[in-house]
C-alpha cells in the first residue's frame, strides 16, 4: 500500500488526545509526511501541526487525507463526510482505517470517481490467512503486552526496531492496526480479520527468518480489556513470542472506555501473559517494561522508572522519551 504524500491529517471531533491516537502515531513516526491537520467544533485534540482548510492544504501540497480519529467501534461519523467530500473533489485521496469504509459512502465513491481520486480502506484483509499451526518458526519475535489499550505498545515496537537499525542489528516492524500499516505502509488489520484466521495472520506476518533476525510485532488490546482482549490473545498464539515487554501507563485509573475497571499491576500482567505464552513457546521471557510517562514531568518519570525497576528487577523505560537502548539491550 503506497500513499500519496504529503498528507493532511483529519482529527474530527476527537473528545481526547488518544481519540486522535492514529493522528499522533503518524505525526510522530513520519512527521516528514504530515503538512498539517485539520479539526471540526468540538475537537480537544491537537498535533501542534497548522490548522488548515482543505482549500489551505491544498496549496500547500497535501495529497493525502489521512483520517486520523481512532474512536470507540471505529466508525465514520456523518458529520465528517462534508469535509471528505470537498477533499476529494479538491484531488485529494483519502485514507482510513475505520471499520465502516470509504467504498461503501455511495456519494463519495462517486466524487472519487469523477475525480479520479482513490479511497483506500487500510482495515480491509487483503490476504486470505491461514488457521494457525502452532510451528515452531526461525528467527526472534519480540510482542508488546500492555496493562490497558492505547498504553505505548506500537511506539515501544517502532522505537525498539529504530535502534536495533541503528545498530546493524536485523529487525522489521510488523504492523497489526491501522496506525502502524499508515506508518509504514504494510501489515496486517488483525481486528478486521475473521476469528478462527487471527492467530494465523500472526503466523502469516512473521515467517521463518534468519536465526538473528528480530520481529517486532505491534500489541493490540490487553489480556485484561473486556472488550478487546480477543486480539491480544491472537498474537501471543499466533506471534509465539521469544520475548515480552510489558507496557503501561502509570496515570491511568480505568481501563479505557470501561469506566468500572481497574487496570491490573504489572505484575499481574506479566504473570498472565507468561502463562498463555508458554503454550506456543516455553522458553518465552520478560525482558523489559516499557513506560507511557507523557503524563509526569521529567523528575516524576525517572522517579516512578526507578522504582519500578527496583521493585520487579527489569529494566524500566520509557522508549519514545529516552530511547529503547536498554529495552534492546535486555534481547
């Protein structure tokens, strides 16, 4: 999947920053791409990037419209079709990845037409997956198991594959929601994908490799989240991790969009994610934590790492604020 760049990054009426977690993923990961973004009434989220009318965007070479809202169901909200539909007929294309799809808008799917525009739906499959087999497969898998939702999971894969390149050390990113397949272009929506076929789209996305070669496999959900737990599963199975690294967010009180859960420790989580780990491999390890600490302030956050690290014996980091050095190290 190749999009047009630059891109014009679409918040909507995002009701919080993590709504527009899609938006931050891309702005963060391929700034280079993003010209600037645009918001409805309503919107309290913000990039730090220029508001712009699709008419400003335009001009100033945007060619992609990437829907950047992440929303609860993932759904295409009535109210944002005026703007797509200017966008389109203004040349540009446009890129989702919500469940309801662009190629099933009929007034869009017209404009794109006569204006010879693409509407590209990243959370359709495009592979038919195979049932998981549960073979052992070459090379070195890392997954990232997180305490809630929307925790750091991605950005602790991106920022542990950008080091070991760094470093000669042979990695790839693997991509399993629609903000790393807008990254980086490829992968697998594994929420979109049947139930029986998730584990083996898993399997389907890291194959047998060279013995020193790392996948980073993007977490989806949490073993805890009532609602979303189904995928995290899928990838431990199907992912059959060498390693852990668990993710959290320390600020946190509840479970995102489940207002009457708690968030486990991170001792819970480990014990629970070891455990359905070493079904598929019973040589897996917990190599690292990983620390969402955009909430504290620079003291606050070495303060609460060194205690974590003190308390479960792991190194303890944030990757995206001080680098995924250490996670790396730990492999």
């Amino acid at each position: 999947m190749l999009l047009k760049t630059p891109y014009l990054l679409f918040l909507g009426d995002a009701a919080d920053p993590l709504a527009a977690k899609v938006a931050q993923g891309v702005k963060d990961w391929r700034p280079e791409h993003c010209v600037g973004q645009i918001r409805l009434e309503g919107c309290n989220a913000d990039m730090g990037l220029s508001d712009m009318t699709i008419e400003e965007a335009v001009a100033a070479g945007a060619k992609t419209l990437v829907v950047g809202v992440a929303n609860r169901g993932g759904v295409i909200s009535e109210s944002w079709n005026a703007v797509f539909k200017e966008a389109v007929s203004s040349g540009m294309d446009i890129a989702s990845g919500l469940h309801n799809l662009l190629r099933d808008i009929p007034e869009l799917v017209e404009l794109a037409d006569k204006h010879n525009q693409q509407l590209i739906d990243v959370r359709v499959p495009q592979v038919e997956y195979p049932i998981a087999s549960g073979e052992k497969r070459k090379g070195k898998r890392v997954l990232a198991v997180g305490t809630d939702c929307s925790v750091g999971k991605m950005y602790t894969a991106l920022a542990m594959e950008k080091t070991m390149l760094e470093r000669g050390m042979k990695a790839s990113f693997r991509a399993t929601g629609q903000t790393g397949i807008l990254i980086t272009g490829n992968g697998v929506p594994l929420d979109a994908v049947i139930a029986d076929f998730m584990a083996g789209s898993v399997e389907y996305l890291t194959p047998d490799n060279d013995a020193d070669h790392w996948d980073l496999i993007e977490g989806q959900g949490s073993l805890f989240h009532a609602s979303y737990s189904g995928v995290t599963m899928a990838l431990i199975h199907g992912g059959a991790p060498d390693v852990l690294i668990l993710c959290h967010e320390p600020t946190r009180k509840t479970m995102r969009g489940l207002p009457s859960y708690t968030l486990p420790s991170l001792e819970e989580l480990r014990d629970l994610a070891m455990t359905i780990a070493k079904v598929v491999n019973p040589e897996v390890r917990v190599a690292g934590l990983s620390i969402n600490t955009a909430a504290l302030s620079e003291d606050e956050a070495v303060a609460y790492l060194a205690k974590l690290e003190a308390e479960m014996g792991l190194p303890a980091v944030d990757p995206f604020r001080h680098g995924a050095g250490r996670l790396v190290d730990a492999l």
